[in-house]
C-alpha cells in the first residue's frame, strides 16, 4: 500500500469526468487500498480516485461505520435537504454550509464485481454526494450559492498562483 499525494485545486484532473473501470482486476485492488491508506492518513472521511490523479470511477468513504468502497457508483435517490459545513481534501482547510439532498442512495461494485448499495442520511448521504460529484469532476465549490462560489474561487486562485497580499 501507498500514500498518495492529494491532489488540489486547480489541478485540471479534479474538474476531469472520470472513466468507468472496464475491469475489476489487481490494478484495481491495489488502488482501493491506496486510496484508503491515503484516506485514513490525510484524514479524511471519503476520498475519489481522481484526488491522486486516477481519472477513474472508485470512491471509498468511512463515516465511522467502518471502510467502504464502491466501483462505478452510480446514484439511484436523492432526497430531503440538509445544510452542512462541508470541506474536501482537494480544497484544504476551508468548509462552506452547503445544502444538498439530506437522503443519498447509490449503488455500485465491490472489489468481487458485485453489486453494492449504500445508502444514508446525513453524513452517509453527505459522502455519497460529495464523492460522486468527484467521479463527474464537479466540486464543492459548484454546489455553492452563485456570489460565494466567486468569491471562494478568486480567494483560492489567488492563494495557488502566489498572488495573495500578506493579509
Ligand atoms: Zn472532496
């Protein structure tokens, strides 16, 4: 197993639609293994393959029930709504209260290429969202209202350029 680096914003590879995985194979396995060593390391509570750079549709996620993983995830339902200061490891030490469905279900593929159904409130639903949205190359930042997202995205361009004054 490995640490990867977690790649972050503006890395083009976040805002890149990833590919499906054709085969569950040794190359697969061992990602999951990385992403959920890197998880755990950063820490994180979930984590899309595309943050160390894998353009490819693997999650992984634990809310404090325990690791899980999902190949291909697609989601099913969404429902209810919830605000939450939410952050993402691509886009560090920074939470927005942002309002997503409360009520998440996705359904995906196990490392045995069977199917798998997670499904939740709150934090479950939360993770779900927030990793599938990475699957699409979509992140936090578009799920915030309008004249935040451009604040936030000017505040952060100018922090990875170097352009931020001393304040
Ligand atoms: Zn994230």
């Amino acid at each position: 197993m490995a640490i990867f680096p977690i790649r972050t914003f503006p890395d083009a590879v976040l805002r890149t639609p990833a590919a499906e995985v054709p085969v569950i194979n040794d190359g697969v396995r061992r990602l999951v293994d990385d992403m959920f060593e890197t998880m755990y390391a950063a820490p994180g509570v979930g984590l899309a393959a595309p943050q160390i750079g894998v353009s490819l549709q693997v999650i992984v996620f634990d809310v404090g029930g325990g690791p899980c993983h999902m190949v291909n995830p697609v989601m099913l339902e969404t429902s209810g709504s919830w605000t939450y200061d939410e952050g993402c490891l691509s886009v560090p030490e920074r939470y927005w209260g942002i309002k997503r469905a409360g009520f998440a279900r996705a359904r995906g593929l196990n490392l045995d290429g069977e199917e798998v159904e997670y499904a939740g409130d709150e934090l479950v639903g939360r993770v779900l969202q927030h990793e599938i949205d990475h699957l699409k190359g979509i992140l936090l930042l578009e799920r915030l209202p309008r004249r935040v997202r451009k604040q936030a995205l000017r505040d952060l361009r100018e922090e990875a350029f170097g352009l931020k004054g001393s304040r």
